[in-house]
C-alpha cells in the first residue's frame, strides 16, 4: 500500500464528510436513545463502504472511456454548481 496515497484519499475524504448531510444524519441517529450506538455506527459504517466501494468501482471503469482530465474538470464543476445552489439558497433563505 503507497502510504502517501492512502494519506491522501483519506484527509480529503475525512474532510470532505465532517458537517456533510451523511455525518449530521448519523449524528441524529446516534442522538436518539432507542436507537443502539453499535448499530448507528455499523450501519453507517457498511454504508460508506459500499458507496465507497461503488464509486472505486465507477471511476475504473469509467476512466477507461473518459480522459481523466475530463472527469477533474467535471469533479470540479460539479463542486461549483453545488457550491453555488447551496450559497443562493442562504442567501435567498432557504431551508432544507
């Protein structure tokens, strides 16, 4: 295992999750009391390994057709436009 990598893919993807929709609704989850700990932690657990497994397998197959160059820059669009509903959205008021 190429531990600079592995550094890597895990600080984006650990930053990326903190305060994300994912992490607030297991944090709810968690809250209530007739919900186990153990099982909240499992199951969010085995959730964000098979997303997690799903979009490893997308990307290798994908990039097999995409140039990979194609796939940061629409990465990166995506994160802009999400950026940007979610910044239009506050600033109009919305809640959701």
């Amino acid at each position: 295992m190429d531990t600079r990598t592995f550094l890597l893919v895990f600080g984006t993807v650990f930053m990326a999750e903190l305060g994300d929709k994912t992490q607030l609704a297991t944090l709810l989850y968690a809250s209530e009391a007739r919900f186990g700990r153990v099982s909240v932690f499992t199951a969010a657990a085995l959730a964000l390994i098979v997303s997690t497994a799903l979009a490893v397998l997308a990307g290798s197959v994908v990039s097999k057709f995409v140039p990979v160059r194609y796939l940061h820059i629409a990465a990166g669009v995506g994160f802009v436009a999400i950026g940007a509903w979610t910044l239009y959205g506050a600033l109009r008021g919305w809640h959701g």
